[in-house]
C-alpha cells in the first residue's frame, strides 16, 4: 500500500478527513450519544453500558480524545471522560460548512 500524501490537501481537508474516521465507528457514536445523554462526565465503568471488553473501549476513547472531541481527567484509580464542548462546537461547524457546499446539481 502506498503513502496517503495527506501532505497534498489543505489543512482543512485533513481536519474533515480525521474527524471522519474517528466518527466512522459505530462504537464511538455509542460512547459519544452515551456522555451527550448524561450531560456529565462518565467516571464509571462504560463496559456494562455500552457492551465492549474494557480494551476496545479504551482504544474507542483514545481516539475519540486524539481528535479532542472528549477530555479526560484522572480521579484516584479512574478517568473521567465528557465532551469537550468548544471542541464538539468546532467539528459541527466544520462538518457542517463542508456538508452545506452545493453539490452540482443534474450532473450525471
């Protein structure tokens, strides 16, 4: 397989395209929809809530926080996880300009 060359498209380009492979996993909107619904940062275990072994969700929440769209904070023994809000406002945004350009119509 080849380089991706994400050198070659704009910043913007490659903010949108990250964003959307760590929104392309239905376990990921799972853990977001499950913190959006609490409205407060989850501190237990999301392994009974969301029904993945505790490495998947792991690795689900460091993806989720290498884009920033959740932060992390440890409390004793444990990490506490809530939408970063500016951040989560910043992708809306993002995605919706993108997904708001007119595509031609009647092209083919």
């Amino acid at each position: 397989m080849g380089l991706t060359k994400s050198e070659i498209f704009t910043e913007e380009q490659n903010e949108i395209a990250a964003i959307a492979k760590v929104l392309g996993h239905p376990a990921r909107i799972a853990i977001l929809d499950f913190i959006i619904k609490l409205k407060s940062c989850v501190c237990g275990d999301l392994v009974k809530d969301i029904g993945l072994a505790q490495p998947t969700i792991s690795q689900h929440l460091k993806e989720l926080k290498k884009v920033g769209i959740i932060k992390g904070t440890i409390e004793g023994t444990s990490v506490c996880y809530c939408i970063d809000d500016n951040k989560f406002k910043e992708i809306k945004n993002k995605l919706n300009k993108f997904l708001s350009k007119n595509a031609t119509e009647n092209c083919c």
